[in-house]
C-alpha cells in the first residue's frame, strides 16, 4: 500500500514525510536512499547507513499479495538479505504502514544497541 496523505494548511494534501525526514525529526542520523551493495549485483537497500552498515527496508504489499510475499520476489529477497547478513549489514524490516512507529523505534533501539548515535 501507498503510504496516506497527510492534510496540510487549507486542506492541501501534502506528501508523506520520507524516512530520512522523520530520522532527523527524531535526532537519529540521516540514511542514505536507494544505497547500492554488493556490486556488481544490482539490489539496493531502500535506506542505509552505511557506515554502521545498517539498512532499513520497507516491504508493501504485505496483504495484497505484491512483490515481497510472492514466490519469485520472496526467493529474491532471501538472497538479497542473506547476502547483506553475510557482508556484516543488519537489515530492518518494516511495512509503509509502519514506518512512522514501529519502523523508526527499530531504527531507533539499533543505534542504541550498537552505537552512540542513538539517543538514550
């Protein structure tokens, strides 16, 4: 699913935020979009850090069948996850519908697990 509009001033509907915005309302470190690894592979975190080698992805069609919960895209993310725990990332998962809460806490309680950038 698409993440829902918020309404603005005068009823203009306004895009939701993206994560790298609600991080840094957060006071959590900026993530990179659409960071590339493990080239020549092609895949693509939908957010890094990757200085602490920390990605977040954000699965949709979790309930409507898409990509993510099909078979050939399921297998694909398996390598894809696997791949990335063998080179050392951890790798977050979350829906759109979550990104605002559960998504960002994980964030969150990560780097104050494993660095001092979280905060406490």
């Amino acid at each position: 699913g698409r993440p829902r509009r918020r309404r603005g001033e005068r009823g203009v509907y306004m895009a939701p935020l993206t994560v790298a915005q609600l991080c840094v309302l957060a006071g959590l470190p900026e993530p990179v979009a659409e960071h590339r690894f493990a080239a020549p592979r092609r895949w693509r975190f939908d957010w890094a850090w990757p200085e602490d080698m920390l990605a977040l992805e954000v699965d949709g069609g979790v309930w409507t069948r898409g990509r993510h919960t099909r078979g050939a895209g399921f297998l694909r993310d398996i390598e894809k996850l696997n791949a990335a725990a063998i080179a050392g990332w951890s790798v977050l998962r979350t829906t759109p519908d979550h990104v605002q809460t559960q998504g960002l806490a994980d964030v969150e309680r990560w780097f104050v697990a494993h660095s001092d950038h979280g905060t406490a």
